[in-house]
C-alpha cells in the first residue's frame, strides 16, 4: 500500500501516548506536550492518506494543523506561566477547584 500503513501505524501510536500522558499526568506542561503529542500524531495520518490519494486536501489540512498547534503553543505556555506565578506550582491538581 505504498508505506502508507506504517505512517498511519506511527500516528495512531504517537495519537496513543498522548493521550496516555493526557490522561495520567498532573503537570501542565507535560499535560500541553500530551496535546501536542496527539496533534503530531494526526498531522502524521493526514499527510499519509494525502500521499495514498494523490490529493493535496491532506497536506493543506496538516499545514493548517500545524498552524493551530503553534497558536495553540504560545497561548497555552502564556497560561502556564501565569497560572504559576498565581499558585507556584504546576500540579493541575492545585487548579482544580477555581474561585472567582
């Protein structure tokens, strides 16, 4: 099938360990590597069934994932930041119950 099979293999296994370190982790930061871990994993499937079509809808598609990832990068650190500063810690436990 063209490699294509190893590709999408690759990311349903990078899909998985983010989602396991989204799922098991406290820390924010390795939470929001979690997520970006599991974005890599879906830009990796759509440029797969991009090159398996012959069409260039999945390369635009993970171009534009790739964009979101990276707004998505620099407002989610900004948070961090200033969720750290607020409590000095990174334990999303700490964060779970928020008072206005």
């Amino acid at each position: 099938m063209n490699g294509v099979t190893e590709y999408v293999i690759l990311g349903a296994v990078l899909f998985a360990l983010g989602l396991v370190g989204f799922l098991t982790r406290r820390n924010l930061i390795v939470i929001f590597l979690s997520t970006e871990l599991m974005f890599q994993g879906v830009v990796v499937t759509a440029v797969a069934f991009a090159r398996l079509h012959q069409h260039l809808d999945g390369q635009a598609y993970a171009l534009f994932l790739l964009v979101i990832a990276a707004v998505e990068a620099g407002l989610a650190l900004g948070m961090i930041m200033l969720l750290y500063h607020r409590r000095d810690t990174l334990d999303a436990q700490a964060w779970s119950v928020m008072h206005g």
